[in-house]
C-alpha cells in the first residue's frame, strides 16, 4: 500500500475516533438520565426505550472499533 493511500486510511480512522467520541458523549448523557429517573418510572415504556437506546449505543461503539482495528490491520 502506498503512502497516499495510508493517508486516507489514518484520516478515517480518526475520522471514526471523533465518531465514537460523539457516541460516548450521547451514551453518557443517557445512561445518566437512566440512573437518575426516579424509581416509579423504571418499569415504563419510556425506561426500557432508554435502555435500548443504550444498548444500541454500546452496539455501535462496538462496531466503531472494529472497524477502525480492521482500517488499521489493512494499512500495516
């Protein structure tokens, strides 16, 4: 692989950082509305939407990292 296409390859995995940075960011800012709801609301619809929120977040996350791993293995 040549040195312009390791460029590209750099510039997406950063690209992905930023993104799983904005995720963590959403993730952490519902896990803290989840924690903090009182307890009466914890088994509504609404509390189980956030957790799969959550758990998609996670998902995601999860899939950001594999694949800037992947871009990363491609480009060594």
């Amino acid at each position: 692989m040549n040195n312009k296409r390791r460029d590209l390859l750099k510039l997406a995995v950063q690209l992905l950082e930023r993104a799983s940075g904005y995720v963590s960011q959403a993730l952490d800012a519902e896990q803290d509305c989840l924690d903090n709801m009182p307890e009466n609301l914890q088994s509504s619809e609404r509390y189980e939407k956030m957790e799969a929120a959550i758990d998609s977040l996670e998902a995601a996350i999860e899939s950001i990292d594999s694949a800037k791993e992947s871009i990363e293995d491609a480009s060594a």
